[in-house]
C-alpha cells in the first residue's frame, strides 16, 4: 500500500472486515466526501506482533473523510493474521446538526470477536437528541438483537455514551461466527449506517446555543473514548506508545484539536 491521502482506498489483504469498510465507502460516496486531512505517519503503519521465531506482520490503516454535515468520518483497520484484525469506525457529526455518532467497533482477537454497533449519543439526557434516533433505531436493534448472543455488561461510567440500541455481542472464533459475521453482523452494519445516512439527509442546522451544547456533549463523548480506547494495549504492542498516543489523540479521536476551548 502506498496511499497518500486518507480518501484512498484500504485493502489490506484477507482482511475480514474489507466488506464492511467497502459499503460505508460506498454508502458515504452520496455525500461527495473530501479528504479528511491524517498525516503521513498515520495513513499506513507495518508492525510485527508474536514471536522472533515467528513473528506476524500487522498491518494498520487509516480511511478517513469529511462532508458539509460530518466533521470526521474514519476507519482504523487493523489486520494482524490470527493476532488481530479490526475495524473501528466512527462517524463525528459536525456540531451544527443535531446528529448522533454512528459507532462500529469490529474486533477479531485470538479469544473470540467482540463486535459493537450503535448510533451514539452525544447528551444521552437530552430527549430533544434521543428520542428521535431512539424511535427509529429500536425497531432495527430488535430485528437484529435475537440473532446474536448477549455481549454481556459493559461499565456504568460509559452508560451515558450508549442509547438502548447497542448492538453488542461476543462469539467464539470458529466455522459458525464467520458465518453469523457475514451475515447477521454485516446485515445489522448495513441496517444502522443506513438508518444514519437517513438522519443525516434530513438534519438541518441548528440555532448558535444549541450548536454550543452539542459540542459540550461531543467534547464528553470524544474525552472518554480517547481516554478509555480499549485498543491502546494493543495498538502499543504493535505500534510503539507513543505511536498510539499520538494517533489516539491526533487521528482517531481528535476533536479537542479541532475544537480547543
Ligand atoms: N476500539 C476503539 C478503537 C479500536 C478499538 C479506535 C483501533 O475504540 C478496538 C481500534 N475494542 C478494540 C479492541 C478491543 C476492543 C474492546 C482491540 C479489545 C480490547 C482487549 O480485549 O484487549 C465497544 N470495544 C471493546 C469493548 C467494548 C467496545 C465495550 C470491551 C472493552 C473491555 O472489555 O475492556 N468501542 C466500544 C463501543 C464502540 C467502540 C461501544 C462503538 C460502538 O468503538
């Protein structure tokens, strides 16, 4: 790979979650997306993880883009043979709507997959900002909810940063999850990014004060992601910490750069 811009595709060779990034692709085409600048360092990275007898190559990448209405689109994609292979999308609505994250967590690790699909919001107390995404996604999380295991509980502290449709689910590695993946999980994937492609057709721009409070909220939710990204173990193992650190801070959940106060 040799990408230069972050509008570039990714292809990472048999990499599991390549389908799910090419839809988002894809579905956000309509939008005429443009680059969201990421810099050089952070586009592509190649690491090794295992052994010295034998060792895996890891491969970590970066899509990202931006549009009138959503600040930051990106993809971290990491692909590390039997170690790790993941996609973490999060779509960061600009503040001027009234619009909430879309949050796909994709995690293969040598214990099981971990997989997290939400539209999130950014002031779960707000009903003015839930209601209206709840109503619609609901109907979505129960079609899908039955057909997959229960992930299990996840901390109180990060209750605020879900809405009552997280999808989340644990499963074994095997013949049958890759089966439920492709189609359960990529089915439940396609339904949420396009219920939130609908929300972001209809969104029109907010009052001044309003668009303040929002940014209070994404400041809250970006903080905590940043602060609590279960993937700085393993991104460090990969990558070196302060690698991660800095694209922690600079690519992935960036927008107190963007932002300061
Ligand atoms: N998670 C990220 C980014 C990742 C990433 C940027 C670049 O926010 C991967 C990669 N998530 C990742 C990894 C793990 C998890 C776990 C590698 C496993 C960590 C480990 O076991 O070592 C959903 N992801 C998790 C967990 C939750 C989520 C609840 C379990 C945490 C734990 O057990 O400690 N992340 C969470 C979530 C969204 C999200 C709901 C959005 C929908 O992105």
């Amino acid at each position: 790979m040799n990408r230069t811009t972050s509008l570039e595709p990714v292809n990472l060779a048999n990499w599991r979650w390549q389908p799910f990034l090419d839809h988002a692709v894809e579905v956000l085409e309509e939008f005429n997306p443009t680059i969201y600048p990421v810099p050089e360092q952070f586009l592509e990275r190649a690491g090794a993880t295992g052994s010295r007898a034998q060792p895996v190559a890891v491969h970590t990448a970066t899509w990202a883009c931006q549009t009138d209405k959503l600040r930051q689109v990106r993809a971290a994609c990491v692909e590390a043979g039997a170690a790790a292979s993941v996609l973490n999308l999060v779509i960061n609505p600009s503040c001027r709507f009234d619009l909430p994250f879309f949050g796909a967590d994709l995690v293969s690790l040598p214990s099981g997959h971990l997989l997290a699909l939400d539209l999130q919001p950014v002031d779960s107390g707000d009903v003015l900002h839930t209601q209206p995404v709840w109503n619609r996604l609901l109907p979505i999380f129960q079609r899908w909810k039955p057909r997959l295991p229960d992930g299990g509980p996840i901390p109180a502290e990060a209750q605020p940063y879900f809405s009552p449709g997280f999808l989340w689910t644990r499963l074994p590695l095997g013949a049958a999850s890759d089966e439920l993946i492709s189609s359960v999980v990529f089915q439940a994937f396609v339904d949420y990014l396009k219920l939130y492609v609908q929300l972001v057709y209809e969104a029109v721009p907010v009052v001044d004060h309003r668009s303040a409070l929002l940014l209070d909220g994404q400041r809250r939710y970006t903080r905590y992601r940043a602060e609590k990204d279960p993937a700085r173990g393993m991104l460090s193992r990969f990558h070196g910490a302060e690698w991660t650190e800095a694209y922690i801070h600079e690519v992935l959940f960036d927008l107190d750069r963007h932002h300061p106060e």
